[in-house]
C-alpha cells in the first residue's frame, strides 16, 4: 500500500488576520497609492480593469503604464522587501519596504517618480476605506512585517493559478485574474452577457458612477480577500450581481462554505483550504460551485458560455 502523501502547507501559508492586521493596513494603502498612480495615467477600461495589480513571481505589479510616449512600471518585490520603479528607456528607481508611515512612503515614490522624469498628481485620499486619511498625511500606519507580506503574496500566486485553471473553462466575457488594490482582493469575474440593473452605490468613498460602471452587466465573481474586522479571517468568496433568487439558499461545496447574509455572498474560510488534503481540488470546488449556483438560479445561456478546462498546448476543439 503507497503512503498518502501529506500536503505541502508551505505552498498554501498561514494568515491568521489578527497576528498580521497592522501591516495588511499599511500594506493596502501602499498598493493604493501605486493602485492611483496607474488610475492617473490609462485610459479608461470597462469595469475599471484599466487600474488593478497583477500577481508576478516576486509580488505584484502595475505592468507598464503610459507616460505620454514613454513607459513605466512599478513593481511590489515580496522577496526582497522593495518596490521598484522602472522606465522602458532604461531608468530604475527602489524603494525599501519596511516599518515606515504611509506618508514617508508616498513622498518617496512620487520623488522615486520626479527623479525617473515622470511627473504625476494623484488624488492622495484612499478609497473603499472608512474614515480615511490622506497618504500624505497619514503618520499613522507604519507596520510591515516581511514574513507576511511574503505569506500574503504566496497565496495569492496559488490562488491565481488555481483561478487561471476555473477561467479557461469560460468562453464568454471573463476579466483577467486581477488585484483590485481598492479593496485589496484578488477576483475573477464572468459575464453572462445581459445588462444589470444599476448598481445602488454606497461603497465609502468610491463615486457611485464607478460603481455602476463596474456592474453595468450580470456578473458572478470570485476571489480571494485577507479579512477585516468583521470577518476576522481570510477567506474565498463568490457572488453574483444581480443576486438571483434562491442563491443564498443553495448548497455549495466543500462543506466549509457558507452564505453571509452580511456580505451577501458564499465564503469559504482560507484555512478550510489551506489544511485540506487536496487544496486545490477543495478551491476548484467552490468556484465550480458557486458559479452553477448564480448561472443555473439567473438563468444564464451555459451552453454558449461554457467550456472544458484548458489544456497547455492544446487548442480548444470547436
């Protein structure tokens, strides 16, 4: 008889909320100022898909942003604690990640800016936050904590993959596998291709035309999110816009998910994953899950939008 094989927990870390809570602060408002400096200069994409991060093999990154006709990108480094600051005509400014206030942070990657040549305003209040205070006033939040800034990225690297798996089984409109540093979450979303009713707003500090915009269509959406005070942990969620009736009632897998009637979408607690034998099987099953509930109780055209799981190399039979 073979031995099971225990799972490597290394690959899926811990995160528990509360050991971590200052630096994650500190950490979402870090990416909101590099967030506002990508909002500054693209143009506008549908769903505000124009102003996300994307997960990289060292942390996450704006990918390149137009500055009349030169480029720049800025780049969090999760494994050697910077961030980094390059042009496409050979400049390169870092900055240091460590315990320091938002404000210092924010002086110095608008001088790491004016140094590369590249001159840029932003708005410097935060969105999507409660009682903000602006970045360049903000002496308040100044933790970072390398060990688990890495164990963040690490987990959204795995998540992403997972998600890029659960994507490639979707021919309809899909967004990319991206970071919303606005509310710090990395999210998946698919479209049934219908037109939703306008969106009620009511997200602090985010105008409501945005919020509208983003939900112009039927959507059902996952993702992954580190937690806050009212959900003290990190966990995957799923939700669909508009919510079709008997959503919330539905059973869904694994067994650890269940439906907020707070948040109005299916959690799933990161641990239930992280300690799974299989977490990856364990993730796929709540995407999977998730999904059908919102297609299947919305009434969505799955004949023409679904699809297998791709495969590397191999093209998708039509």
């Amino acid at each position: 008889m073979t031995a099971r094989r225990e799972p490597d927990r290394s690959v899926w870390p811990d995160l528990p909320y509360e050991a971590w809570k200052e630096s994650y602060a500190t950490l979402h408002l870090w990416t909101q100022i590099v967030g506002k400096i990508r909002l500054a200069q693209t143009p506008w994409l549908n769903h505000s898909w124009h102003v996300v991060l994307y997960v990289t093999d060292r942390g996450l990154t704006t990918s390149p942003i137009p500055c009349g006709r030169r480029l720049f990108q800025i780049d969090f480094d999760f494994l050697e604690h910077k961030l980094v600051v390059t042009t496409a005509d050979g400049g390169r400014k870092e900055i240091a990640l460590r315990p320091k206030p938002v404000a210092e942070f924010y002086r110095e990657v608008m001088q790491a800016l004016s140094a590369l040549g590249i001159d840029i305003r932003i708005d410097d209040m935060p969105n999507e936050l409660p009682e903000p205070t602006r970045f360049s006033e903000d002496e308040t939040h100044a933790s970072y904590d390398p060990d688990y800034a890495k164990r963040l990225w690490r987990i959204l690297l795995q998540s992403a993959r997972v998600f890029g798996a659960f994507r490639s089984s979707f021919i309809g409109k899909c967004s990319p596998v991206h970071f919303f540093w606005g509310s710090f979450d990395l999210a998946v979303t698919r479209f049934s291709g219908r037109r939703a009713p306008p969106h009620p707003g009511g997200v602090p500090y985010l105008p409501e035309a945005v919020a509208r915009e983003a939900y112009s269509h039927e959507v059902s959406s996952a993702g992954f999110w580190p937690g806050n005070d009212v959900v003290p942990y990190p966990a995957f969620y799923s939700y669909a816009y508009p919510e079709p009736p008997g959503f919330a009632a539905a059973l869904v897998r694994p067994s650890a998910a269940f439906y907020s009637t707070e948040l109005h979408e299916f959690l799933l607690p990161y641990e239930a994953v992280r300690t799974a034998d299989d977490p990856d099987g364990a993730l796929m099953n709540f995407l999977v899950s998730t999904y059908e509930t919102a297609a299947v109780n919305g009434g969505w055209n799955r004949a023409e939008l679904e699809c297998g799981i791709g495969v590397p190399g191999k093209p998708r039979p039509v």
